[in-house]
C-alpha cells in the first residue's frame, strides 16, 4: 500500500472514531467517549507521520504536494464540521448534567430542611 493510500485510510478511520465518539456523546457512554478519544489521539499523531511519508513519495514520483494534498481536503473538512458538532454535543451534556446536579443539590438541602423540622417536632413532644 502506498503512503497515500495510508494516510487515506487513516483518515478515513479518524472519521469513523469522530463518528463513534458522537454516538458515544449522544448515548451519554463516557468510557466509549474516553476510548474514542484516545484513539484519535493516536490517529493525529498517525495522519501527521503518514502526511511526512506522503509528501515524500509525492516528491519521488515529481507530483504536486500542493494538489496531492488537495485530494484530502473534504476529509480534512469533514472531521473538522464532526469535531465541532460534538463539541457542541459535549458541551450541551454537560449543561444538562450541571442542571441536573443543581436541581439534586436542592433536592438534597429540602430534604435536610424537611428532616431537621420534623426532628425538631419529634423532640418536642418526647417527654422531659
């Protein structure tokens, strides 16, 4: 397989873990988001070394770097509009989760409130 068609493929699976990573967002599946995340970690550092490698057979063969790199600019476009909608996805979570957390933490100190009224009320009427 040629460095061009590595790096084509790689990323083409970026973009198949960009999409599992909003599905994993989307199912509120943290430790999938967790592994997704890794994994395009690993495909950055991949798709910076095969570009290198590219770039150089590009230069063996006489080809344009510049219109070679042309070919890859839809995928470089499309993982960029991905990683944007799950940023938003990410960040729509978690507002929900911050709401939630504030409306259990009420829930908590009205039940404290409740708790101490009603001891309150108990002790009085035990007898002295």
């Amino acid at each position: 397989m040629s460095a061009e068609q590595e790096l084509f493929h790689a990323y083409s699976e970026w973009r198949r873990l960009a999409q599992a990573e909003a599905t994993a967002i989307q199912s509120r599946n943290w430790p999938l988001l967790a592994d997704c995340q890794h994994a395009i970690e690993d495909f950055q550092k991949l798709v910076s070394r095969l570009t290198l490698d590219a770039r150089d057979e590009w230069r063996r063969i006489g080809a344009d770097c510049a219109d070679q790199e042309k070919k890859f600019q839809t995928l470089v476009n499309e993982l960029i509009a991905i990683t944007r909608q799950n940023h938003a996805l990410l960040q729509s979570a978690h507002s929900t989760a911050k709401k939630h957390l504030g409306e259990l933490g009420e829930a908590g100190r009205n039940l404290k409130r409740l708790h101490r009224s009603y001891a309150h009320g108990t002790s009085a009427l035990q007898p002295a």
